[in-house]
C-alpha cells in the first residue's frame, strides 16, 4: 500500500470504532478501494496471528442461544 503509515492507521482505528467503510474513506481522505483493500490485507494478517497464537484450546461447553435464536426466529416466519 502505498498510504503513510499514520494514515493506515487512522483507517484501522475507524474500522474498530464501527465506522463503515465509506464513512471512513471519506473522514481519512482515501478512494473505497483502499479502504477495501486494507481491510482484506489486515483480515489476512489477523486470522494468521489468531492461528499461530490460539492452539490447545478444549471447551468444556458451548453456548449456541444465540443461534439457535436466530434459526427460531426463521422458522416462525415460515
């Protein structure tokens, strides 16, 4: 990318804040498709560092509320 560094920056602390995208390519003064872009290249790297650093993980139980609240309210509407 060839945007300094203070603006990715800015860009990644909009993301954070629930900015959406083209809100955030407007307040940092970049093109959508930067925005686009910088958020398919942080994904990448953000799913990489979540493989190498979560491993050994056992869950004991699983909570599926949420879910199987959303698969009820389908089979409500049907």
């Amino acid at each position: 990318m060839r945007c300094p560094e203070e603006k990715l920056t800015a860009i990644a602390e909009h993301l954070a804040n629930g900015i959406g995208v083209r809100a955030t390519a407007r307040l940092c003064k970049v093109s959508l498709n930067t925005v686009l872009r910088f958020t398919q290249r942080a994904g990448k790297h953000a799913e990489l560092f979540h493989d190498i650093k979560v491993r050994g993980i056992h869950p004991k139980q699983i909570q599926a509320d949420e879910a199987w609240a959303f698969v009820g309210k389908k089979r409500q509407t049907v």
